[in-house]
C-alpha cells in the first residue's frame, strides 16, 4: 500500500512512519479473529471424513464465519481515514491516504 501510495505521486511526510506497524496490528487482529473461528469449528467438526477432508472444512468454516467481522473492521478503519484526507494539515492528509492504501491492499 506504502509504496503504491508513493508510485501514485504522494508525497512522504513524518506520520507516514507510523503506517507498517498500524496495518500490521490490523492484520495480526485479523488473524486471531481467522484462528478463534477456527478453533471453535473444529468444535463443531466431527465426522468419519479423512483428516484432509476435515481440515479443508474447517477452514473453509472459519474464513467464512469471521469475513463479516474483518471486513466490518476494515471498512470502519477506511471510512474514519476518509475523515483524515479532509484535514487542513497535509501530513495528515498524506497520512490518510497512505493508510487508505495499505489497508485496501492488506484486505485484498
């Protein structure tokens, strides 16, 4: 995202630092969310299905059970930075479009 963000012409400001480690914490949250889901089908999982069969299922059940929880976190992130993009301080502006970026990309 950082570097589309710079490709596209954004210029780079101080806050702009800070942005690995914020879309880092947002995707490490989304992976405990992905392996909470998981847990619990495997819970609910029970069957004679060979252990690759079961596995596939499970984490099929899991991407399935916690999209609506990552997208709802990530749409929300992305519409609190549209806020940031109309400030009239441009690191910040700089900051929420670069941020912006990288959360779409890490989404993807």
């Amino acid at each position: 995202g950082t570097g589309i963000a710079n490709f596209a012409g954004l210029p780079w400001a101080g806050a702009q630092e800070l942005v690995p480690f914020l879309v880092l914490g947002i995707g490490v949250d989304d992976c405990f969310v992905i392996l909470n889901a998981y847990s619990l089908a495997g819970k609910k999982e029970a069957g004679d299905r060979d252990a690759e069969e079961r596995g596939r299922q499970r984490v099929m059940t899991a991407v399935g059970e916690s999209g609506l929880g990552i997208t709802l976190t990530t749409v929300t992130a992305v519409l609190c930075l549209v806020v940031i993009v109309f400030s009239p301080f441009p690191a910040l502006r700089y900051f929420g479009w670069n941020m912006i970026a990288s959360l779409v990309v890490g989404y993807l």
